[in-house]
C-alpha cells in the first residue's frame, strides 16, 4: 500500500509538471513550433499534439532526435525519462514522407515475382513471347526451378500474413517502386530465360539434385529461423532480446551468426543457381546476398550495443567470418 501511495503521487506529480519543448527542422535547424508537455507524456503524445498544429502529418512520418547524430525516439519513451529534456529544450524533427505498412511492401514485393514468372512460363509456347519456341513442353528442370522460385516467394507471401512480426510498422511509400523494381525486374529476367526454347539443362542430373537439395536446406532454415524471430517477441509488443537456438536443429546457427534467416536465405539461393545453371539467377544470388549481409552487419552492430552480454564469437551472417 505504500508503494502504491509513492507511486500515485510520482505520477500525479509527473503530471503537473509542466514545460515547453521546441521543436526544430531537421533540415534547418529553425524551430517550426513549440509544444507544452508534461514529464509523464511519451513521444506520441508529442506528435499528437504537433498535428494538431499541421494536419498534414502523421505519426508514422514524424521522427524526432534529440540531436541529429541520435537515433529516433520510440513513440512509448516518456519525456521524463530522458535526462537531457528539460524546459526550453529542443528537439530534431524529420518528416519522413508518405508511408505504406511493411506487411502491405512485402506483399506487393513476393507477389509479383510470383505473376512475372509464372506469366512466361506458360507462355513457352506462345510465338510472340518466344520467335523461337518449338511447342515442345517444358523439361523436368524447367518444371522444378518453376517449382522452386514460385515456392519461395509463396512462402513468403505466408510468412508475411501469419508469422512476420515488425518492428518498425512503415517505411516510406518512395521505397516501394524501387523494391518492386529490383524483384519484379529480377524475375522476369530469371524466367525469361530459364524458360527459353533454348534453355540448356544442367550436363548432370547429380548438379540438379545438388542444387535442389541446397535450395531445400536453405528454405527449411529460413522458415525455421523465422518462426524463431516470431517466438522470441510477443504478439503486440517491441521487444527485443538475444537470438538463441531452440530445439530446432536447423536453428543451431542462431550460436554462429545473428541473422542465420539471412544465411539460409542466401543459401536456398546459391541452391536455386546451381539447379537452374542462368546467369541472371546467379546475379540475383550475388547481388541479393551481398544487401542481406549489409542489413546483417547493421543488426549485429545493434545487438552489441543493446546487449552488453552479447556472444562475442558471434558474426553477422556468414560463420566464422562475417
């Protein structure tokens, strides 16, 4: 009970406890308004009130930093508990520009690559498409690297509707064309011409099994390794905590690297470019790989920051190495 009392009157005091915070463009330096809050109030309210003087803005677009070196304020973090704002501080604000959620991206992102390949698969006999084409129907590794690269990006597609679990809700709508560029663009040049009349199959069907057996292990630990993000942060919450394996076997990489979804991702791709032996698909491998490792190499810095028991061994996505 009495902690109780102490802590109702910290936040009765917290309340009444009022100051002014300026907030100034990001670009400019100059304040664009001023803002009376309380200690008790968290960033949202911030921005809530900030709206009220331009309608034009939403919290999703609004970042602030108490200076422009500093990363952006979380929307829940309370006004007093930050040290350094105090009345008559200012803090650096940004509009980030429209935003679209990251489930709708990924969305717009997986499916079409699923339409762009499967349109010039079917259309192998189609003479516009192919001058060349003979009417002959598609070989087993036509069929199967069909099978695999529309799999991949349907998995996708479910991962992002019932396990992806986002940290950040937007990101801005700008990013969108040159994302759907990069993977609509990729795909049609992949199918283009692992559908072509004059695909030349693999010399081997020891390289296919091969391929395909790689491409297998890297989506099973793909999809192992995201079930595992999803199970290490509550539904409806922030939270963040040090990657560990679980029972799974396929998770055992969470000990070597921290974005082992990466690492699997990369190699269901290298998989994919030996089953299919196409130029394009390997570039898409290299090109694809080397984004993964930059995103990995800024999260395992982020881990290390956050936690300061963080496994020292660890890399970023490639094990013993980086």
């Amino acid at each position: 009970q009495h902690y109780f009392i102490q802590s109702n009157l910290r936040d009765r005091f917290l309340k009444t406890c009022n100051m002014k915070i300026d907030i100034a463009s990001s670009k400019t330096g100059k304040t664009v308004i001023t803002v009376d809050v309380t200690k008790s109030d968290t960033i949202l309210d911030v921005k809530k009130k900030h709206i009220r003087e331009n309608s034009g803005l939403y919290p999703s677009r609004m970042s602030y930093k108490l200076s422009l070196k500093d990363k952006a304020l979380g929307e829940d973090v309370k006004i007093g508990d930050v040290e350094t704002l105090t009345d008559g501080s200012v803090l650096y604000f940004k509009d980030l520009g429209p935003q679209i959620g990251w489930g709708t991206v990924f969305l717009a992102e997986y499916i079409g690559p699923i339409v762009a390949y499967l349109l010039f698969y079917f259309s192998n006999t189609c003479d516009w498409v192919y001058p060349d084409n003979t009417g002959q129907p598609h070989n087993d590794v036509q069929n199967l690297a069909c099978f695999c690269y529309v799999g991949h990006y349907v998995k996708r597609v479910l991962e992002t509707i019932f396990i992806h679990r986002f940290s950040k809700a937007t990101m801005p709508i700008g990013n969108l064309l040159k994302n759907c560029t990069y993977y609509w663009g990729f795909s049609t040049l992949i199918s283009y011409f692992i559908n072509h009349p004059l695909y030349t199959v693999p010399s081997t069907t020891t390289q296919v099994y091969a391929g395909l057996s790689i491409y297998l292990l890297g989506e099973l630990g793909n999809f192992s390794t995201h079930l595992a993000f999803k199970n290490m942060r509550p539904a409806g919450t922030k939270v963040r905590v040090i990657p560990m394996p679980n029972g799974n076997p396929l998770c055992f990489l969470f000990n070597l690297v921290s974005c082992p979804n990466y690492t699997y991702e990369a190699l269901s791709w290298i998989g994919f470019t030996v089953l299919s032996q196409t130029f394009f698909a390997g570039l898409f491998t290299l090109v694809g790989a080397g984004q993964m490792l930059q995103w990995a190499l800024g999260k395992h810095r982020n881990y290390k920051k956050e936690f300061p028991d963080y496994p020292k061994n660890r890399k970023a996505m490639i094990p013993f190495l980086m």
